[in-house]
C-alpha cells in the first residue's frame, strides 16, 4: 500500500494531478481501464510495448488478456486468499475511494460528498481543502475483489452510510485483519483504521473538502 502512495505522489507530480477513477475515454462508459492501469507506469517498469498500446480499448478487451492475467503482487494485499478471479484475471485487493453515497464517483468537482477519484473528475492536491493527512485515498477490502485493470466497483468505491457496517468480515471494507482495516491517506502515510470507526467519521475521512478533522482512532 506504500508502494501505491508513493505511486500516487509521483503521478501527481508529474501531471499535477491524481488519476481518475477510470482511464479517460467517454466512448467506453463504464467498460474502461483503471485508475490502477494508468499508475502502474509509476508502481512497475514494464519493457513491454503492448502495456499501454490498448488503453483505449475496454478493460477485458482481447487484447488486454495478457495483462488481465499478470500476477500483481503489489496490488494485492499480503492476507488476501484470493489472487486471481474465476477466470484468471489478477485481482486487488485496494480501491479508490470515491467519496459518500453510492454516486459519489459521478458528481462533480466541488460536490460536498466527493472523495479523490471519480470516474471522469479529476483532483489535484490544491482540490484536498482538508489537508492530504486528513482524506483517504485508498482502502483496502476483501469485499467482492474484482480485476486490477477493471474500472467501476473492483477498483474504485464509496462508503455507503446505508450500505452494511462499514469496516468488517461483512464490511464494505476490509476483512483482511483482525479489528480493522489499513488505510493510505492522501499524504502516502499508512495507517491502521480500527473497525469501531464511527461511521460519521469514517464519511468524513472519505470527501476532499469536508471541513471536519475527525479524532482518526476513537468513536467520535
């Protein structure tokens, strides 16, 4: 997960912003590749030229197969039984968090329930009016893990205040760990959310601008 904070922060200061949920390409709503595709360049030093020969293509496209298949240890948590999908696809174990309530990654910039990525809305440190110590960028589940390369729920998810408890083995999120979840904040710092969270603050770890500094360990 460190390794995909740093990613974050070098991408953000090479094109001044953070990735989008999904690879830019209105034709392909929302078939697209991920947001995890588009930051592999900065996680992997792949030499192989069909790696971004088909980003314009849908994520389980023929000629992304290959990559659908590559095992991505890096994405998947160390605890997680399941690297790969019923098909082959290799899966990961972390998404972008999108924001409160279950379009959160479709409402627009400046939208008070927005989180760092959503599917055609893109963010830069300056949009973090919080403080990148106080948002979290990802977040780690066992919840239905879905292919890497896939854009939409695998790899990109809100908190739902009226969805199931929020962090757990029946949570939204994590299931990898006893009593919580790890998470990578906006800074790259990882640290160890615990499954008592409130759910109010928990919401508001998940928006850019909410204006609240939540106690980040305790129940208020």
């Amino acid at each position: 997960m460190r390794n995909v904070g740093t990613a974050l922060s070098n991408s953000h200061d090479f094109y001044q912003r953070f990735p989008a949920a999904t690879y830019p390409n209105p034709n392909l709503p929302p078939e697209r590749l991920s947001w995890l595709f588009e930051l592999d360049l900065f996680v992997h030093a792949w030499m192989d030229p069909d790696w971004t020969a088909h980003r314009t293509e849908p994520w389980d496209a023929d000629e992304n197969l290959k990559l659908l298949r590559q095992p991505m240890p890096l994405y998947v948590c160390p605890a997680a039984a399941r690297p790969t999908t019923a098909d082959g696809f290799a899966v990961t174990s972390y998404v972008g968090v999108t924001g409160v309530g279950l379009d959160a990654a479709t409402v627009p910039g400046g939208d008070p329930r927005a989180g760092l990525f959503g599917y055609d809305r893109v963010t830069a440190l300056p949009d973090v009016r919080d403080g990148p110590g106080m948002m979290i960028a990802v977040v780690e589940t066992d919840r239905d893990p879905g292919p890497w390369m896939a854009g939409g729920r695998p790899t990109a998810r809100p908190f739902d205040p009226g969805g199931p408890r929020a962090i757990g083995q029946e949570g939204q999120f994590g299931g990898l760990h006893v009593n919580g979840v790890n998470v990578l904040f906006v800074d790259g710092s990882v640290r160890f959310l615990r499954d008592t969270v409130n759910g109010n603050t928990l919401a508001a770890l998940f928006i850019i601008a909410g204006g609240d500094h939540p106690g980040l360990f305790g129940n208020d």
